[in-house]
C-alpha cells in the first residue's frame, strides 16, 4: 500500500488533463532514471564480483587445488566419443524396427 501511495503521489494536483499529463510523464521518467540508475550500479557491482571470481578460478584450474584429485592416481574416466554420445541410442543399437509387434515378438522370443 505504500508503494501504491508513492506512485499516486506522482500524479500533479493540476486541473488541465494536458499539463497533469505532461507533468506525470516527467515525474515518471525521473523515478524510472533514479531506478535504473540504482539497478545499474548494482548490476556492474556483481559483474565485477563474477569477473573476479572467475579470474581466481581460471588461475586455478591447473588442477593443483581440485579437492578430488589424489597427486599421480587422479584420473579422468571415459566411454564413449562426443560423436558417440550425439549419435545416441541409433548410434549404439540402431534404429527402430517399423514394424513394432513383430520386432517386439522377435526381441522377447529369442
């Protein structure tokens, strides 16, 4: 409710619609200029803040600090190619029968 009384208090206590208009859309694009003044400057804070942090953890991407690696036995477990991944199921079994009941059939009876 005070946010609504705040946006009413906007409106200039003028009898000409014309000049009460004006006078609204000025009063209106100074707050919306004080509140994007006000987002940006908050904005550009937590950019600065994400750069750095993301300067910090480039430097220290070596692997040095990764708290899962073990010295000389940290590996890296793989199995497959990106293209098999991509590929997907087709890739790895093919596509499907169009003639569903009887692949079915044979898939359950063999």
């Amino acid at each position: 409710q005070n946010q609504l009384q705040a946006l009413l208090a906007l409106v200039p206590d003028v009898d000409d619609e014309t000049q009460r208009r004006a006078l609204l859309c000025e009063r209106v694009r100074e707050k919306l200029c004080e509140g994007a003044r006000s987002f940006t400057s908050q904005l550009v804070d937590h950019l600065l803040s994400l750069q750095a942090k993301s300067a910090y953890c480039i430097e220290s991407s070596d692997g040095s600090d990764n708290k899962f690696a073990t010295g000389e036995a940290s590996f890296e477990l793989s199995y497959a190619s990106l293209s098999d991944f991509h590929n997907g199921l087709e890739g790895l079994i093919g596509t499907p029968s169009v003639h569903f009941m009887v692949a079915m059939e044979e898939e359950h009876t063999r």
